[in-house]
C-alpha cells in the first residue's frame, strides 16, 4: 500500500515521490478569482450582438412597439382594475405570494416594478388588439380552414433515405413488426426515437405541408407510406384523431390570425425601408 502511494506521488511529482507539493498547492490557494460585477444593459446588448441573438430579440422588441403604436391608433387602453387582476393572477401562477416573495423575484430577474408593470401591461393590449382585430373573424376563418385545425396524434419513423423507409414499411405492414420498436432502432429524429415514434398531439396546420396532405384522409391506425421532406422520409401512422371545436381552440385561432398579420406587417415595413 505504501509503495503504491509512493508510486502515485512519483508520477504527480515528475519522477520523486518525495518532492513536497506544498509550493504549488500555496500558489494555487493564492490565486484569487477576479470579483464578476453585474452585468450592465450595455454588457448585455453586446452579448446579444456577438452571440448572434440580437435579430431574434429585435423582433420581439419591434413587435411590441407596433402593438403599443396600433393601441394609441385604435384608442385600446388598460384600466388600472385590469393591470391589477392581471398582476394578482401573474404574482398566483408564479408563487408570488407576498411582497418579499416578489421583491425577491424582481431582484432575480434584474428589473423594477416598473419593468414588470409594463410587461403585464403590453400582454394585455396585446390580448386586446387581437380582439379587436380579427375577434369578429375567428367564426368565419374557422369554418372555412376548419380541417387546419384537426388534431391528430402522430408517430412518426424518421430516416435518411428511400430504402431503409421501404424497408421499415415492409417489416410493419408485411411482418407485423411493432412500430415502436422499429422506432427506436431506426428513427433519426430524437423526440421519435426517445419516445417509441411518438412525436405527440398537433394540429394539422402546424405540420409541414407534405405530412399534413399525406395523413389529411387517412384513418386511425393507418400506416402512411414514407414521405419526403427536407429531412428525410417519414413513415407516419395515426394514432388518433380529434374533432376540431372552436370553444376549445378559439385562441389558437385568433393567434394564428394574429401572427399572420404580424407577419405581413413586418414584411411590408421591411420593404419600405429597403425602398427609402
């Protein structure tokens, strides 16, 4: 035992179990981590910058100015009484039970009450101007997209090419072979190789456009043959449908508007000042 311990030494010490590590160990305790001060609004922003997440951000940033520039055009406003049930509701959801509880949350997230106050402020105006928008229109754009808002519960086999699909069709459809299992050996998608092919519950319209028209007629249980899309080939199989009820989805619907008109918004702006 003694001897292996002196051969651990040897090795640590260059060759000499009995040179004493006592300088470097005193060197590495003298050694003191520079103090972190917090970071600034400017440290921030430059971290953004050079992380290449700034674009994200100024996006959300200039969506909320176009809501706050469309509530003035509009006159759409926030009682104090709203701002108040909003932020006792806001301050429930996040335990935010008394004033120190809350402080103490403000101080982690680095803002005031003020910050926060806004925050709540601009989500409820937001809610408003979706309202006031297109909340006359939900009935009708339903009832003519009404099967973009199907659910389905999907499986899906992902892989990269024709044949291994192929392949993995046949052994389900002519050797009975399980779905999940064959999901786990061969899928490349992580949450459809994780979870046995289950890649869970989603609307019809949150699918892309070439598995939403392959599994559009198709019927529980069915397995659809492979589809291609930009990642691969998709062998799809129904696990259930559900019928689309505009009480249960109606917000869904009107953000769908909703991020429509965003959308369009942004592009029309963009082009005007490409134009100027």
């Amino acid at each position: 035992m003694t001897e292996t311990l002196e051969k651990n030494a040897s090795f640590l010490n260059g060759g000499n179990p009995h040179t004493e590590l006592a300088p470097e160990l005193e060197s590495a305790e003298k050694f003191v981590l520079p103090e972190i001060a917090l970071a600034t609004n400017e440290d921030v922003i430059a971290y953004l910058r050079r992380s290449h997440k700034i674009a994200e951000i100024a996006v959300l940033a200039e969506r909320d100015a176009l809501v706050l520039g469309m509530c003035e055009q509009f006159g759409i406003t926030i009682s104090d009484e709203e701002l108040q049930a909003a932020g006792d509701a806001f301050r429930l959801e996040h335990k935010l039970l008394g004033a120190s509880e809350t402080l103490a949350w403000l101080k982690k997230q680095r803002i005031s009450v003020e910050d926060w106050t806004q925050g709540i402020r601009v989500a409820l105006l937001t809610n408003k101007l979706k309202e006031h928008l297109f909340g006359d229109s939900v009935d009708s754009h339903y009832l003519s997209n009404r099967n973009d808002y199907k659910r389905v519960a999907l499986s899906q086999i992902l892989v990269s090419d024709l044949a291994e699909a192929l392949k993995v069709t046949y052994a389900i459809r002519e050797s009975n072979a399980s779905f999940c299992a064959l999901a786990l050996e061969h899928s490349k998608g992580k949450q459809s190789q994780q979870n046995g092919g289950f890649v869970g519950v989603r609307f019809l319209a949150e699918l892309m456009p070439e598995i939403a028209q392959a599994i559009a007629q198709a019927h529980v249980g069915e397995v659809i043959e492979p589809v291609q899309t930009k990642l691969g080939y998709h062998i799809l199989k129904i696990e259930k449908w559900f019928p689309a009820e505009l009480s249960e989805i109606r917000e869904q619907v009107l953000e769908s508007l909703f991020q429509a008109w965003l959308q369009a918004n942004s592009t029309s702006a963009l082009r005007a000042k490409q134009v100027h």
